[in-house]
C-alpha cells in the first residue's frame, strides 16, 4: 500500500503510473481537488475547452471573465484527476482517493485512518506560488512551505502507531 499525497496530477501522477506499471499496488491518494464535486454535465471528454468556456459562461451570468477562467481552470483540473484516476485504475491499481488539504491535521487523521497498513509514502503535495525570493510575500513562502513540511507532519503523526518502511518526499520541479 502506498499513501501518495498529491498524486492526481501532474509528475508525481506520472511516477504512479510507472509504479503500477511494474508492481500491484494499492494507492491510498491525498488531494485538495474533489474530484466527486465536478458537474457530471461538464466532465465529457469530447467537451472542449472552447465548449465548456461557452457552458459556464451561459451558467455564470453576469460573472466577471476572472471569475469565468477560474472556474474553467478548476473543471479542467478536475476532469484530469478523475481521468487519471481511472487511468491508475485500468492500469490494474486499487485507488482510492480522498478529497484533504494535508494542511488539515484532524482531516488527514480521519482520511488516513481509513486506509489500514501503509508501506510507503510519497508527500509530493504542493502548491506552486514560484516567485524571485525579494518579491515573495512571507503569506505565499507560509503556503508553499506548510503544504511541504507541516504537510508531512501531519501524515507521519497520524502514521505514528505503524510507521510505513519508506517515506519519500519532493520538492517541486521549480526548486
């Protein structure tokens, strides 16, 4: 059983599909994006990006283009999780996902006493906030820097009782 954090998308999406590849695995995933939340309307792959910017325009009436492009931005994110979540799932894994912000304590406590026995634990969580150091805010390095290591914190205490054989940790393609 693997624990992932982070794993819906992305690298660490693309280092689980080579793990399920070459061994029979259970993914236990952690991710902020709940994945159970997107319209079923807007999660056909044959809807482009041009015909769901179309939809939610009609559906959000009288929204700000900000507002608009952000909610586009959040469906997409959502249609490609579930995507790879089927993916990870045909390619023979067991998955299950939870919908958590390893920022929650009490929610990473409650997801990860679900799971059982863990063997090993990928924390790749991350929020992408890259700036120059002399124009980052001391609020944006505190995002980046709790979902890394608080993060972890989080996971390692709830594991306390059955520490996992092995804990492997990223920091982000930008670092």
């Amino acid at each position: 059983t693997v624990l992932v954090t982070g794993g819906a998308r992305g690298i660490t999406f693309e280092i689980l599909k080579s793990l399920v590849a070459a061994h029979p695995v259970r993914l236990a995933i952690l991710g902020r994006s709940d994945v159970e939340r997107l319209d079923p309307t807007l999660a056909g792959p044959e809807l482009d990006e041009a015909t769901l910017m179309a939809r939610l325009k009609t559906e959000m009436q009288g929204a700000k283009p900000l507002e608009i492009k952000k909610a586009l931005d959040r469906v997409l994110r959502l249609r490609e999780s579930a995507v790879n979540l089927e993916t990870l799932r045909a390619a023979g894994a067991r998955v299950t996902y939870h919908a958590v912000d390893v920022n929650d304590a009490a929610a990473v406590d409650e997801a990860i006493g679900t799971i059982g026995a863990v063997d090993v634990v990928i924390h790749a969580a991350g929020i992408e906030e890259s700036q120059m150091i002399p124009k980052k805010t001391r609020a944006s390095f505190d995002r980046v820097f709790d979902t890394k290591v608080t993060g972890l914190m989080h996971i390692l205490k709830a594991r306390e009782q059955t520490a996992p054989r092995c804990v492997m940790t990223f920091s982000s393609v930008t670092a």
